[in-house]
C-alpha cells in the first residue's frame, strides 16, 4: 500500500511532514522542501496500522530502502516525533532522522524476524550505529521491546515529551553531540566474535531462520557500500518470501491479530469462590488489576494459595508482586462480598448461594473455571444459563481457553473477558481438536516423569529437540541452563500431540487456530507453525524426518 | 446529626514488630475496608464519604485517603480526607460530616512497628504520636503529671490497669471484641491467619504490676509499662448511613452528639466531653448505662473518674479497656463503638469518649430495637 505525505509549517521556522491520504509520495514531498532552511519535523503517529508491519515482500523492502534513503539525505536537521508503538516503517524512517523525540509510554520494536521478515534498506546498520550492540541484540537477537528510558540511554531516542507538547519539544529540540560508540564489531577480529556470539544465542534459543539471516547479514555487509547492502537485503528478503517458516509465522500473526485483540475487559471488581486453585485466578485477575475477594472456607487452602501465589510473582513477576498482592482480599465467608463486584468466578458445579446472588448487581457476569479434562463431559452436562470457562491448565500458565453457555450473551461477555486478560478463546471443534492434543502431551509428559525420567531431562530434550523455546521451559518453573539432551523424550512427546490432534475430526477445523493455540499453551516455537504447520512442513522435505528419527511414528 | 452503624471490621491488635507490623498499613486498612463493604453488602459506589485516620502518617504514602479510595473501589466523585488526630480523630470526622446522602465511612490504621527505632526531628517517631501538644509530655511523662496533679497512688494505678485488664478478657470472652475481628494473614510466608490479638497481656495480676519498676527513675516514678496502652499496630473500619427520621432506618445503634473540645487542665481530659455531651443529649447519668474511655493509661482513666460524679465509675469500660491490649489511635476508637453495638439492650444508652491531640471528644450511642 502506497503510503502519502503531505507538508504543514510547524511552530517557529520548521516543516511538519506527516502522512495524509490527500498528499503525494514522500520522495516529491521532501523535493519540496529545497530552499526551505528550517528544521523538518517527520510526524510518525499517523501512520495507519497496517503500514506498521514490516516489510514483507522484497519489492515493498526495495520501497522502503529507498524511503529511507530520502529522508537520510535531507541536509535539513530532521527530527522524528514518535507515540504509541514505534514498529514498521515508523521504525524504519525513525531510524533515518538525525534526532527521535518520543512520548515517555511509546515502546520501540524491531518486528521484522519475529514475522519472517528482514528489516528493509539500512535498518539493520543504523540500528547499530546508533545504539550500539548491547540494544541491537535486545532488538534483534532477543525480539524484546525497548522502553523509551532505555532507549533514551542508548542514544536511540534524544528527547521525551507528553503527546500535547511533542512537536513543540521537536522544534525546540538543541542538536546534541553523541558520544561516540565503541564499534569493536567493525574489526575484523570484533566481527567474527560478535558473529559467533550471535548465532550460538539465536541457536540456543531455537530462534527464526530470519533473525539468523538478519545477524549474518548485519556482520557480512559492515564494509560494503549502501547500494551492495540493499541488495543484500532484498536477496534476502527474496529468500524468506519463499520459506514456510516465515508463511508459518505470518499465518499466525494475523490469527492472532484476528482472534486476540480488539477487546476491552471492563469488570473492575472481582469475587473468587474456590478452594484449591483459587490463588491461580485471584492472582491473574489481580495482575491485571481487578480487585479481588477470594472467598474459601478453609484457612489453609487461603494461606497455602496465597504463599504459592507470593512464590510465584516474586520469582516472575517481582516488579508486580506487592501491586497484585495489595489487591487481593481473604475471606472465609462465602455467603457475602458480593456487593459492587461484577464478575464472580467460581468452581463449584452448582449456581451460586442465594444470598450472595442477591447482593450481585443485575449485570454481572457469573462463570464457571473447569479444567478442559472435563470439555466433552461438561459440554454434556453444563446446564441451560450456566456459563463455563475451560482451561488447559491452570490460569496463571495457560493462555488459551473455550467458553460454554446456553446463553449467547453471557456467552460473548464470558470471551470478551478471557480475551481481556490476554487468552485465546477457542470456538468449540478447535477448543475440542486443541483440549485432546494437550491431553495427548500432557499423558506422555506423565508417563516419563512416573517412570523415573528427570522432568529438567525431558524439558531439555524438548528444547533440544526445537519443540520447546526457552520461555516455556521457564515457564515449567525449572529453569536452570539449557543443555543439550538426547531428544528420546521429545519424540514421544510430541508424538502425544499429533496423536491427539489425528483422534479428533478435522471436518472444518481452523488449523491455524489450533496451531496457535498449541504455540501458545506449550511453548511449541511459532516458526515451525504449530504441530500442524511442523507436519506439512515435514512431509515436504522427508530429509527433515530423518534427520529427527521420526519417519516411522509420523510417516503412514 | 444521627448515624447508623451499619457495620464494621477490625483487624487483631498486633505487637510493635510483631506479625502484624509486616502487613503494610495501607494493605491493612484496604483489607478492613474491603471487610466492612463486604460484611454490610454495600457497593463502594454508594459510600458518600471516605475520612481515613492515621497516626503515623510516616507510615503511609503521600495522599494516603485518596490511595485507599482509590484502591478500595470508591467513585472518583467521592471526598476522601484524612485526619491524623489520634483517639479523637473519629469524634471530629463526626462533627464535620453534615448531611449526607451515602454512608460514611471511617477506618483508622496505626502502625507502631513501621516507626520503631525511626527518629525524627529529635523524637523517636512512634514517640511523636504519643505526645501531649499542649505541655509538649510525652504520654509518660503526661500520665505521671496526671497522678501526681490527682494524688494517685501505685497502687491505686494498679488496681485501675488490672480492672481494665479484667474488663478487656471478659470482652472478649462475651465476643464482645471478636465479633467485628477479620483474621489477617501475614507476608512473607503467609503460614497461618492471626486471630487474636497478638498485644494481648495474658496474666496480668496484681502481684505482676506491683513487680514492675517505674518508667521514670527517681522518687516520684509511679508509671511502669503495666499502667500504659502500649502502641500497636491494627486497623479498624465502621461504615455509618445516615439515620432517616424513623422508619427502619432509625432502628439500630445510633451515634449522635458528637463533638470535639479543646482539652485544658481545666476542663479535666475526656471528662469535658462527658458532660458537654450530657448537657446536649438532656440525659441524666443514670439513663447512661455504659461511658467507654478509649484508654492512654490507667492515670488517664483514674482522672476521669475523678473529674466526673461518682456515679460514673461503676459504669466505666464495662465493654473492655485498652490497657491490655494496646493501643492504634483512632482504630480503638472505632473498635470501641463497634464493640458497644453488641453490647447495648434496646433503649440502652452509653457514652464514648476520648482525649488526645490536646483535644477531647465524646459522643452518645443508643440502642434503638433489638440488637
């Protein structure tokens, strides 16, 4: 999509160029600007969501290396002013202005190889020049956001302001000598280390065929002139467009874009009636700061929850512990604290107790937490009205859940709130296909572990066999160094999975939904597509199944 | 102005650097706060008026009244002040609430534990709440000027901190300080929730006060620890609707005649307040069957006996002392006329009363129906 810009003057002797459906391509724009003498101000907040995406085909790549090189040419001190999420061209263009002035909450994102993508035209090297390489790794390497204070730090933002006063801050902004940085990569002894240092980080952490060739390609083209380097780039570009990696992982971007934003959860105040397994939900919904009453009539079951819940957010969250903790209250009561809540979650298979149902305004939303073991038999028995919220595992770890109601609206209130909290809400024959899948993981994970196998051996097999990123073997609450394990394990495991996803019908399933959700539930890395994507992508090149030992469990 | 009292929670009292002291204050007052909302079935939206009491304020945020608001789910329209008076800081709360449409909420939070072996501006920081700012005593030093300005003797404070003592365990023997209690469960281990209160002086005899030496040395030294409401930490919470003119609203424990006086050695501490409150209410003692001081010590309670007509002593803290528990500012204050309310038969009237912060307060509590 061919993105237009048009010019406006600014305060004081500036130029604002922003995008504007009514204008004309950037480089005519920046044409007009010769003679002007004054600072130009590119406003990057307007760019359309779409635009922000990285550049993912190699004609588009080509397009926006020449964009970039506009703006890099302009002798004109050029400012770029950025909010909300900085990613895509507005990275890209950012990257080119001479100075970056952003608001105080924008976060900075390198999106490209997370998509298959490469970053377009000179990205790759500006990021570096400017940052340094500690930042470029977190960008590049560990797909993290920057936060506009460490950006700030690094040299890739020079200014913060509040949106009100950003383009005042831009036009005032003092032009500032950068200390230069240390460029130990541009030896050649510095190149080859850094190189290595790299590709052996991508490699532990099983990461994409596009973040190892951006790396590669980042040390490779350091001595070569601009034009060579954008050649590079689109050669590159060209090879992604052609991987299944990179379809696998574009796939499940825009499922997830589709099915996973776009909702807001409005409950402010919540009440949790359940005994084991309560300190899982009061603790999620306070994370995402509701106010929570936890309501159980056993002391111990409160306090044992309460200290796992402690353990937990001081071991992965400790900047939120004492934030979640302050909104959790204890009770013992279970007939009152209703008044002024509007969700109530419960795991009792009964409605709820008259009185407290008395003091509940009209409007709330009741549900029932069910572990999806119970799916088919609780789909059965649910009765008419009763909502019912299943889960894979317990919902501090799981990220994906199926809801089940007779009643439609309670139906789509009771979705709207798992995708508030930041869940995969799966429509029934996906919900059914993905719960039997994870049942299947989930008896091979505990058939090793009652046959004496390590659960550290058999996590470590997973990951060395790239069925587990380091994240989900984190998750497990094992984390220790991840060392190469033979990968017996993993084959049985993972055979599991495809077992459970064979047993159930696939008549009109969405399999990148399941896919996703298997990515999202157990750590499965989102470039090999998800157990369905992995098998298409096994069945075309059997040299992949042998490699793996797998030809005979997978293979008719 | 004539209150209900729709309700209330309180946490235990805990020990300076006890179990308790690990709560943060403002997890504690949000937790009783959520209690009473909970216990009274009343959406935080209908609450008209939060007034918070402190008085360690060091212990707390910046802005603390408008945090607990805010945290406990209040509507951004809702006023929510904060009062740092001590014991009379409830009395003031009451005479400056006129009419209003929601119930008023009032919770009180001390925490010793937090100030402990902090000093500041040359007093250690627990001290700064406990001195009198008329003669700049601290509490010692004030109840030693009592005792010595009302002629009282060792023994005499002695006997009064052990009939306080033995009112507190008949209390809470009779639930009468239980009832409205919310256990608290501490960090970091979160091992096991807290019940009782934790301050509580479980032997207190006669022969054990006798046995402690006094706080001051020299000849004149007559307080010793056993005579003084030691500071704690704990929080307490009432929510108060507004009393219609009859109707259901009107039945209840009722809470009227609140008003707060400045304390002079002429007007006798909490003994002012008594008879101002008296004189308003045009009731005679013996239609008053209780008068509840919120306790500093036993020479404070001994002044007032002497201050007022006889007839009162029979009638004092029959509904507990605080001597053996300890003592959390405002808190106990509020914890008082929670434990009155089970305390009262229909058509019974009792006083509550408390001096501090070089201010004296009282107010009237009837038991209008069954209770």
């Amino acid at each position: 999509m061919m993105i237009l810009w048009q010019t406006a003057h600014g305060p004081g002797n500036t130029r604002i160029v922003r995008s504007d459906k009514r204008g004309k391509p950037l480089p005519e724009v920046l044409a007009e600007l010769n003679g002007f003498t004054g600072r130009v101000i590119l406003d990057l907040r307007g760019l359309a969501a779409a635009t922000l995406e990285p550049a993912d085909k190699e004609a588009q790549a080509l397009e926006r290396g020449k964009l970039q090189a506009c703006v890099a040419d302009l002798p004109h001190m050029t400012v770029a002013v950025m909010d909300g999420t900085v990613q895509g061209l507005a990275f890209d263009l950012a990257l080119c202005c001479k100075y970056r002035v952003a608001t105080p909450d924008a976060d900075i994102f390198c999106q490209g190889p997370a998509l298959g993508c490469m970053p377009p035209g000179e990205t790759l090297w500006r990021m570096a020049e400017l940052t340094g390489l500690d930042v470029f790794f977190r960008l590049l390497v560990r797909q993290k956001p920057l936060s506009v204070e460490s950006a700030r730090k690094s040299g890739l933002v020079d200014a913060t302001a509040i949106p009100g006063i950003l383009l005042d801050r831009a036009a005032e902004l003092s032009p500032v000598r950068r200390k230069p940085k240390k460029r130990i990569y541009k030896t050649a002894l510095g190149r080859m280390l850094f190189k290595n240092q790299a590709l052996a980080e991508l490699k532990a952490r099983g990461a994409s065929q596009a973040a190892v060739l951006a790396v590669s390609l980042f040390f490779d083209g350091q001595r070569k002139p601009r034009h060579q380097r954008m050649a590079l780039v689109a050669d590159a570009m060209g090879t992604l467009a052609a991987s299944v990696e990179s379809r696998h992982l574009q796939r499940l971007h825009h499922v997830q874009e589709a099915h996973m934003t776009g909702q807001d959860m409005d409950h402010e105040r919540a009440l949790v009636i359940m005994g084991e397994g309560g300190w899982e939900w009061a603790g999620l919904l306070a994370l995402y700061g509701l106010q929570v009453r936890w309501c159980c009539g056993e002391e111990k079951v409160l306090a044992d929850g309460l200290c796992w819940l402690s353990r937990q957010l001081e071991r992965f969250l400790p900047q939120r512990h004492d934030d979640a903790l302050a909104r959790i209250t204890l009770s013992t009561q279970v007939d009152h604290g209703g008044a002024g809540r509007s969700l109530v979650v419960s795991d009792a298979p009964d409605a709820l107790p008259e009185g407290l149902a008395a003091q509940l305004p009209a409007d709330a939303l009741c549900v029932q937490a069910r572990h999806a073991r119970t799916w088919q038999d609780a789909l059965a028995s649910s009765p008419p009205g009763l909502t019912t919220i299943f889960l894979p595992h317990d919902p501090l770890t799981s990220r994906v859940a199926a809801v089940s109601s007779g009643d439609d609206k309670n139906a789509g209130r009771a979705a709207s709130l798992m995708k508030g909290l930041g869940f995969l809400v799966l429509p029934t024959l996906e919900a059914s296909a993905c719960f039997s899948a994870l049942a299947g993981l989930e008896d091979a994970y505990n058939r090793f572990v009652q046959s004496g196998q390590s659960e550290l051996h058999i996590l470590q097999s997973m990951h060395a066999f790239g069925f587990a990123t380091q994240a989900w073997v984190r998750r497990r609450r094992i984390y220790k160094k991840i060392k190469a394990a033979p990968p017996d394990a993993a084959y049985d495991l993972v055979c599991g999975l495809w077992k459970g996803l064979r047993d159930c019908d696939d008549a009109g399933l969405d399999k990148s939904l399941v896919d996703l959700a298997v990515i999202l539930e157990t750590g499965f890395p989102a470039h090999r597509g998800g157990p369905y994507g992995f098998l298409e992508q096994i069945q075309e090149n059997p040299m992949i199944l042998k490699t793996m030992g797998l030809g005979k469990q997978l293979m008719p | 102005m004539t209150w209900r009292i729709a309700g209330g929670a309180r946490t235990p009292v805990g020990q300076a650097k006890g179990l308790l002291g690990r709560v943060p204050p403002m997890t504690l007052a949000a937790q009783v706060c959520e209690e009473t909302l909970a216990r009274t079935g009343t959406r935080p939206g209908q609450v008209g008026r939060l007034v918070f009491f402190c008085t360690t304020p060091d212990s707390l945020p910046p802005f603390a009244a408008r945090l607990l608001a805010r945290r406990i789910g209040l509507n951004p329209e809702t006023p929510a002040l904060m009062l740092t008076e001590d014991d009379v800081a409830p009395f003031i709360a009451l005479t400056l609430s006129g009419q209003l449409e929601g119930p008023l909420m009032l919770a009180g939070v001390s925490s010793a534990s937090s100030l402990l072996g902090q000093t500041s501006g040359g007093y250690a920081s627990v001290d700064r709440t406990r001195f009198n700012p008329d003669t700049g005593n601290l509490i010692t030093d004030d109840a030693e000027a009592l005792a010595e300005q009302c002629g009282l003797t060792r023994s005499a404070l002695d006997q009064a901190a052990l009939a306080s003592s033995q009112a507190a365990h008949k209390a809470i023997k009779k639930g009468l300080w239980t009832r409205d209690m919310m256990p608290v469960l501490p960090p970091p281990d979160y091992e096991g929730f807290v019940h009782q209160d934790q301050a509580l002086q479980r032997e207190t005899t006669a022969e054990s006060l006798r046995a402690l030496k006094p706080l001051r040395p020299g000849p004149g030294g007559l307080i010793t620890f056993g005579h003084l409401a030691l500071p704690g930490d704990g929080a307490c919470c009432v929510l108060l609707a507004p009393a219609g003119s009859g109707g259901p609203d009107k039945a209840g424990t009722l809470v009227s005649q609140a008003g707060v006086w400045g304390e002079t050695e002429k007007t006798g501490g909490a003994a002012f307040a008594v008879t101002q409150v008296m004189a308003a209410s045009g009731l005679a003692p013996r239609d008053v069957s209780q008068l509840d001081l919120v306790e500093k010590s036993a020479a404070h309670r001994l002044a007032l006996v002497d201050a007022l007509d006889p007839c009162w002593a029979p009638k004092l803290n029959k509904a507990g002392g605080d001597i053996a528990v300890g003592h959390v500012g405002a808190a106990s204050t509020l914890w008082h006329l929670l434990a009155l309310r089970h305390c009262l038969a229909d058509g019974q009237a009792a006083l509550l009363a408390a001096s501090s912060a070089g201010l004296c307060g009282a107010c009237l509590i009837r038991q209008e129906g069954a209770p």
